[in-house]
C-alpha cells in the first residue's frame, strides 16, 4: 500500500524514518529523530538551552512592546495636538430642545485633557442622566474634537403637581420647560394626573402606558375623539377617569381599563340625555357596564343614581336624584334585585376621593389647536 499524501517513508543509513509535509507546502519535514522518538514543536524545545533562549527571547519581545506602547502613551498625552483647547472643541448634533449650553458642563473636567483620555462610556451615561435626553453617542474626532449625538425624549402629555405644569413622554420621564415655551410649541395634549416625580420610573410607566393604550383605541381609524379630552387623571392605573368639558362644566368619567373606545362612544351617545335629567350631574362610571349595562351617575352634592346605558329611567323613579339628600344613594325598585345597588356602591366611594374638577389655575389648557398661555 503506498504511504498517505504528504508523507515519504524512506530507509537507508543515518535518514529518519518518516518525512511530513504538515503545512501542505511541499516541504517535508522530520517527524521524528534518528533514533525514532518523536520531534516537539519549536516553541517547546526539548533541550534547557532551547528553553532558556526561547524565553529570553519571548522576555525582550514582551518588554520592547510595553516600552513603545508608553512611549507612544507619552508622546499622545504630551502632544499639543490632541489636547482639548477649549468648549469649542465640543461639537453636538440633534439638539431641538436642548442646547449646548446645556451640555457642556458634563465635558467641564476634559478641557485641556487629551482627547485619547476622555471617558466615552462615563461622559454618554452622564448626559443620558439629563431628562431630556433618550440616548447620546460620545465620540473622539482627530486630532482634538468630540462629538455628541442626541436622542431627545418626545413629550405625549401634560403633567400637573400642584401649580406646577410640566411635560411627561412615553416613558413616564418627567420633563421641565417654562410655560411660555410651551405655549410656543402649540402642543396639544390633555393634562395627566397620577404621575408623581417620587414614584418609581416601573411605576410612571406602567400608568403612561395605560394612557396610551386610551389615546391609541381613542384615535383608531383616524379619529380624533382624544382631542375632547382636557384631563386624564391615572392615580389609579386600573381606572383612566377623563375630565370632559361638557357646556360650561366638567363631567368626570370613569373608563376603567379596557374597552375605552366603546365607553367612551357610550357615554357620547347618552350625556346629553343624562345632563337633561340630571342638571348637577358631576360623574359618570362605565366601569360596571358589564352589569345589565348599566352606569352609575352621580351628583354634585355626592349623591349617585344606577341607570340602564341605553337611557331611560332611573331604578329610583322618574324623581331626578339630583334632589336626593348629600350623601344618599337611590333605592332601587321592586323589580330589581337589591345586589344590583351593593355591587355599585363601592364605586360611589371610590369616585367621590377623586378630583371632580379640573384646576383652573392651570396656565395651559387643551384645545383644538394647540396650548393657550393662560
């Protein structure tokens, strides 16, 4: 049988064995000695002398590489070139909001530093620490600049805490600018309650993402029924209560969590009606539309009535319960079983906590337009 590709055999005095062509470059090679032993490889010589020479060797490399990588360090760190003059030398893109003032003092302590030195990954999560800013990129540009680039937040409401109004996106970032700014943007959002700066960021979140699910299933197929809306109050994330500007007062509604679009369609079609009935009506809750579709209408003086959602009269009677004495809610009638009343009562409570008017010291309001500066 002839020997495999790349290997010779050979006999003869004083030849080796076997001949390799390992590297495939028709070159043959010992694999082993006179005597039949083995070869090792030439980075592990089988004499002392081959070790102690090849580790000398590796020795001088090792310590000739460190040298040049601190004289080159020296030589960079040294040169004028590469040092940061000046706030000049900052250069910043996609700022609308922000300015580079604004930036600069994150890059305070690098001017007259040299550019190799800067902390990239430090300076980038610095200005991602400042509200307005989602995402930056903090780059080195030869031989002395820096560059940033910005992502700013996009507000999606209005926030209320106190007197104070600011802005708020998608994430639940809360977001300060002047009123007057505001007011030049034109924008155009309800004002969201709820969103307390000392909540965790989880928590905004979870009520800014209910706030926009509501929007969303509001404005499906292009309608701009959100646009009706002035104020959005999300203390509690499993109720959305909006405040609706209804002829000169404020109703406030209660949505609940889900199916937004068809409660708020249900109370459309049937406030007029209901604000006939009832002149001092102040809330309406479709959270227990489930329930023999009915809502529960309360008064201004806290008094509450069950009612059908297609209208009609009340379980009460044709007596309007905005007589009804503060605090008292309608009996039902004979023909209705007294759990209806006990399932609804809690409502009654829990709607009466909550604000019932929108603060008329806000200095901007929804419209259809824009923000007006009040």
């Amino acid at each position: 049988m002839p020997p495999p590709q790349g290997r010779v055999r050979r006999s003869g005095p004083g030849m080796p064995l076997e001949f390799d062509d390992p590297d495939g470059d028709g070159v043959l090679r010992p694999t082993a000695d006179r005597f039949g032993a083995p070869k090792p490889p030439w980075w592990r010589p089988a004499s002392t002398v081959g070790r102690v020479f090849l580790t000398a060797t590796a020795l001088v490399v090792l310590c000739g590489f460190t040298t040049a990588s601190l004289v080159l360090a020296h030589y960079l760190e040294r040169d004028a070139r590469f040092r940061i003059a000046g706030s000049s030398n900052i250069q910043a893109a996609g700022l609308a909001e922000l300015s580079r003032a604004d930036l600069l003092p994150v890059f305070g302590e690098d001017i007259g530093r040299n550019v190799f030195f800067v902390p990239l990954d430090a300076r980038r999560r610095e200005l991602e620490e400042i509200p307005w800013i989602e995402h930056a990129t903090v780059m080195r540009v030869l031989p002395d600049q820096i560059r940033v680039a910005v992502v700013e937040r996009q507000p999606v409401a209005f926030t209320q805490h106190g007197q104070t109004i600011g802005l708020v996106d998608a994430n639940g970032v809360l977001l300060s600018m002047a009123a007057k700014t505001m007011a030049e943007r034109h924008y155009s959002f309800p004002v969201v309650t709820g969103i307390d700066p000392g909540d965790s960021a989880e928590s905004r979140k979870a009520r800014m993402d209910v706030y926009l699910r509501l929007m969303s299933e509001l404005d499906a197929g292009g309608k701009h029924n959100s646009e009706q809306i002035s104020e959005i109050d999300l203390t509690d994330p499993e109720d959305a209560r909006v405040l609706m500007p209804e002829q000169g007062s404020d109703i406030l509604v209660h949505l609940g969590e889900e199916r937004f679009l068809e409660r708020f369609e249900r109370y459309k079609a049937h406030i007029a009606e209901w604000r006939q009935q009832y002149p001092h009506l102040k809330s309406v809750d479709l959270r227990f539309d489930h329930l023999d579709d009915r809502v529960i209408l309360q008064m201004a003086s806290g008094a509450e009535t069950p009612q059908a959602a297609g209208g009609g009269k009340t379980d009460a009677g044709a007596a309007p319960e905005a007589h009804a004495p503060s605090g008292t809610a309608a009996k039902p009638s004979a023909n209705k079983p007294a759990a209806k009343k006990n399932k609804a009562a809690p409502a009654s409570k829990h709607a009466a906590s909550r604000h019932t008017a929108r603060n008329t010291n806000i200095p901007s309001v929804r419209t259809a337009t824009g923000v007006e500066g009040g």
